[in-house]
C-alpha cells in the first residue's frame, strides 16, 4: 500500500495527516522534536511551576477549516465557547473600557448603538471597514482606511493580531481576507474560543490520539535532514538512521517552517524576511470582576501589551510585529509591560510604581514567528504543488492560503497539500 511521509507535526502537518488518513491513506509523520504542534502547542515551565502555551491564539467560530479540524478530532468539549460574540478593550492612556458586541446575523445592526460599537466612531467609519474586505492590491492596512477612532481602537488591533506586521507595510488584502471570513458574516462568525487548559490538550493531544487510532506512524525526535530527488519524484529521505526509500507509489507533504523548506529543497521561493512576536506570562490570577475575565482576554490600546488573557493561575500578554522589541533584556520588557497588566486586571491606579514588585513572569520570544505580510513577501508564497517533485506538497501557513499567518491558514494549508495529492 502507498504511504505518504508528513515532515512536520506543526498544525499545518497535523491537519494534513488527518485529512490523509481521513481519506484511508497510509501515513508515516515525522517531527524533529520530542512533542507536536509547533508554534501551538503547550509546555510545563519548571520555574514558574506551571503548563504555558508557547504563543496565545485566538480562533474565532468562523475559521472555518479550524472548525471542521476541532469536530474532526472530537475536541470542541475542550474549548470555553462564549454564547455570544464580545470583544472588550481597555485604553492604556484614557482608561476607558469598551466592550464591542457583535449581532449574530449579517445585517449589523450593532452598530447602531453607540454601546455596542467603538466609543466615538459614527456609523460612515464602519463602511470603510467594509471597504477593505473588498481590496484585492498591494494597498496596506495603514492607505486602506482614513485615520480615526475606528482605525486606532480596532482595525490597526486587529491588524497587527493577524497579520503580525505594522499597518504601514501589511497588506490590506490579506486582513480583508480574515474579515470576509468573520466579521462580514456577522456575531455568530465572531465568537471566540478559547481551551479550557491548554492549547496542547485543546488542539494537538486529540489530533495525535485520532491519527494514532487510524493507523499512523509517528516518530517523534526524527529530524528529516536531507530530501533526495530524481527525474521529477522524491526518492528518499535522510533521517537520524540515514536514508529511508521513497517508493514509486508514496509521495511527501513538507510541513516545516520556510526557512526549513528552502534548505530542504534547493530552488524552492519561499517568504525570506520574518517578524516576532513576544508572550509575556505572569504567575497571577484574574479575578472574577477584572475587564480581562469577562470573555477570557481583553485587547489593549495605546500600551505596549496588545492582548492579555486569563490563564489557568496566571495571565499571558502577546505583543505582536515585535522586531522592534525582541533584543529587549527581558525583565525589562515585563517591567514595562506591567501597568497594562494591572489595567486588565483591574487593579487600582494608585499601584501604579515604578517600585512595583512583579509576580514570577516568563518572556517567551519567538523571532520568526510569522512571515512578513508584504506585498514582497505574499508574492513569494508558493501554492500547495510545484514544479520541483510530482509527488510532494507544500503545507505551512506560509504558503499561498489567501490568508494570514494564523492557525486557520496553517489547517487550510494542510488540508489543501493532502488534497492535492489525494487530486493526484
């Protein structure tokens, strides 16, 4: 029987595997370290005494392809899903508190109340919003909208979330892309998820538990270091034991990061220029009456924090597009990112000093975290087929999904490169 060898256990490879073996394929996946999941997955952190995630993402009920790979690995039990889609804010200039609450069908009719929508947007602000999910060019986020409270207090948030670039260079295309997917269709696109413990048990256990019950093989701390080609297929691989056959029936996904990819497959152009992103972890409990409690996470404006959420026994910051900040000794930047803590918590203003006492943190700094989502870099995507082997595809939420860097992209990419194959 064909087999198809995954590279890559990351959520690209993962949800590939899945739709392979989903399909009656034979599949063998390999991953260099000792768990799955990649950049979504979670860890026991022996100084703080606790499980972190490595990064915090937020899936929303209309990320459709992850969705579908949630049901597929019986895990939505595993998610606290709110009835209703909210997103609060909480200025770190003004103080002001902000809570937008979306309608669940398409007509927006919230829109119409000044407490549901953006403090000090009119309701013209919100076709421009609009406006942007139909942009198809290299215009960016920054040239796509006029400058006013909606820009500041939601699409440059949003932006820098999913995009995890600055405004004045990512494209508007690829954030209209994320908005036709949700906002566009409404609240009941818009509800967030959010795991109940951590995104390792949320996301990556179940998958590797169904894939194990199909009848794949898994081999974990199994670096593929070499792929070997000849006359248009890949032959063999080259792992810690040496080269493994290819047979003339199997075929390959490649699920690994870019840079891995272009070293593995020499011609290969592939997204070259990176940004950070860093996740600050405090060993600090939210109460229940704290801005940051209400849904599970509050966004920050005008601070350096952009998103906090609440933790199982502590709260975890992300600053996104961090390039800017990822040299930053470490204490300092928990240092500095405190006060927007205190606000999500909802701690008084007096604590503010510069004296403060900090609870245990941890920085957790991931310097190529996403592609750069320019117009040079979305041009270097290549699609789930190339022209360098007929039995390989592509996988990775840096290949040419038509959306962002995000979980969503990385399922899609999966489910398309075994598509591709199971085309063939």
């Amino acid at each position: 029987m064909s087999n198809v060898h995954v590279i890559g256990a990351g959520m690209a490879g993962l949800a590939a595997a899945l739709t392979l073996t989903g399909a009656g394929r034979q599949v063998t996946l390999y991953e260099a370290g000792p768990a799955a999941g990649g950049r979504c997955r979670s860890y026991l952190d022996k100084e703080l005494g606790f499980r972190i995630d490595n990064g915090n993402h937020l899936l929303l009920s209309g990320n459709g392809a992850a969705m579908e790979y949630i049901r597929e690995i019986g895990a939505t039990d595993r998610f606290n899903v709110p009835r209703r889609a909210a997103f609060p804010f909480v200025d770190a200039k003004t103080r002001e508190e902000w809570t937008l609450r979306l309608n669940r069908g398409r007509i927006p009719w919230w829109i119409l109340f000044n407490s549901r929508r953006v403090p000090e947007t009119r309701l013209s602000d919100y076709l421009e919003l609009r406006g942007i999910a139909r942009i198809r060019d290299n215009t960016t986020v920054a040239d796509a909208m006029r400058r006013g409270w909606l820009y500041w207090r939601l699409v440059e948030p949003l932006a820098i979330a999913a995009l995890n670039t600055r405004p004045q260079k990512a494209l508007a295309s690829l954030l209209g892309a994320v908005i036709r997917d949700t906002v566009m269709r409404g609240g009941k696109a818009c509800i967030p998820w959010l795991p109940k413990e951590g995104l390792s048990e949320a996301l990556v256990d179940p998958a590797i538990a169904t894939l194990t019950q199909r009848g794949a093989k898994i081999r974990f701390n199994h670096r593929i270091a070499e792929i070997r080609s000849d006359g248009g297929r890949i032959i063999s691989l080259r792992g810690p034991a040496g080269p493994e056959p290819i047979g003339p029936a199997d075929s390959v996904v490649l699920a690994v990061p870019p840079w891995v990819a272009a070293d593995l497959l020499p011609g290969l152009e592939a997204p070259d220029a990176y940004e950070a992103i860093l996740n600050i972890h405090f060993a600090i409990e939210a109460g229940p009456d704290a801005p940051v409690s209400e849904i599970g996470f509050v966004g920050i404006t005008s601070g350096l924090a952009e998103w906090v959420f609440a933790k199982q026994g502590h709260v975890s910051v992300t600053i996104s597009a961090a390039n800017h900040l990822v040299d930053d000794d470490a204490a300092v930047l928990a240092a500095r990112v405190w006060p927007n803590v205190k606000l999500a918590l909802g701690m008084p203003i007096t604590a503010y000093d510069e004296g403060d006492k900090l609870p245990p943190f941890r920085v957790v700094k991931e310097r190529r975290a996403t592609f750069a989502a320019t117009a040079r870099q979305n041009a270097r995507r290549p699609g789930q087929k190339t022209t360098l082997a007929a039995n390989l595809a592509l996988a990775g939420d840096w290949t040419s999904t038509g959306l962002p860097a995000t979980i969503e992209g990385a399922i899609r990419s999966g489910r398309l490169a075994a598509e591709a194959l199971l085309d063939a």
